[in-house]
C-alpha cells in the first residue's frame, strides 16, 4: 500500500508540474486561449460557420462522412 501511494504522489505531482508549466506558458504568450472549429467546416448546406463566421471549405474531406447514409434512407 505504501508503495502504491509514493507511485501516487510522484505521478500527481509529475501532472501538476506538467499543468503548471501548460499554464505559465499561456501566460506569457500573451495570447487569448481559441478553440477549434474545424469540424464545424464540414457541415452540409452550410456557407459560413456559426462560430467564427469564416467561410467554409467546399472542398473539405470531412464533408463526405455528413451524406446521409444510403442504407439506412432505404
């Protein structure tokens, strides 16, 4: 049990030194944390995306896996 709980600390404390380093760089980039919308692109039908309004990629590949499915509309 002891051993299990020192393999405990060192992995937590690994992961908050990791999560510490993550934060203090954000910090100092100066730069506001963007999501992605990427798969917003891929939506049918669709000229611009609802988030951050840029134009979407007609020629996006993920737009092909949004077909509706041929076997399931029959």
């Amino acid at each position: 049990m002891t051993t299990f709980l020192a393999l405990f600390g060192v992995v937590f404390g690994a992961l908050l030194i990791i999560m510490a380093g993550m934060a203090i760089g954000a910090v100092f980039r100066n730069k506001p944390i963007q999501g992605s919308c990427g798969g917003l692109n891929a939506i049918e039908g669709a000229d611009h995306c609802v988030i951050c309004n840029r134009k979407v990629d007609p020629n996006s590949p993920l737009r092909e896996k949004l077909q509706p499915c041929k076997s399931k509309a029959a």
